[in-house]
C-alpha cells in the first residue's frame, strides 16, 4: 500500500534537482482552475476598478507598499 510517508521516505532519496522537479509537479498538480472561483475573483478585480473609478478608494505607490515589507 502506498502512504504518504512512503512517497517521501523513497523522495528523501532523490538528488536535489530531482526532488525540485518532484515539487514543482506536485505544486502544478494542486493549481486546477476552478470556474466558480475565477468568477468571484473577476467580480472583485471589476469591483475594485469601479470603486477606484469612482473615488471610493485610493491607488497606492508601489514604493510605499514595498517599504512597509522592508
């Protein structure tokens, strides 16, 4: 029987560059588009736009933003 910890006992044995490729195929694997999701983000995307258009809210410079992560 195959088990999570199987895979990665067999995987820890992998080269590095093997277990990067190994990660990236996983991670792929998890990003599946999912129509309803998209929707609702496209929906707000269009909201924030009208809201900015409208004077509701404010741009802010990508400078400030990145400072604030420093």
């Amino acid at each position: 029987m195959i088990t999570t910890e199987n895979v990665l006992k067999e995987a820890l044995t992998l080269r590095p560059f093997e277990k990067a490729q190994l990660i990236d195929r996983l991670l792929a694997s998890l990003d599946k588009s999912d129509q309803e999701i998209d929707e609702l983000w496209a929906k707000e995307a269009e909201d924030r736009i009208d809201a900015y258009d409208q004077g509701k809210i404010k741009a802010i410079p990508l400078e400030k933003v990145v400072q604030k992560y420093k």
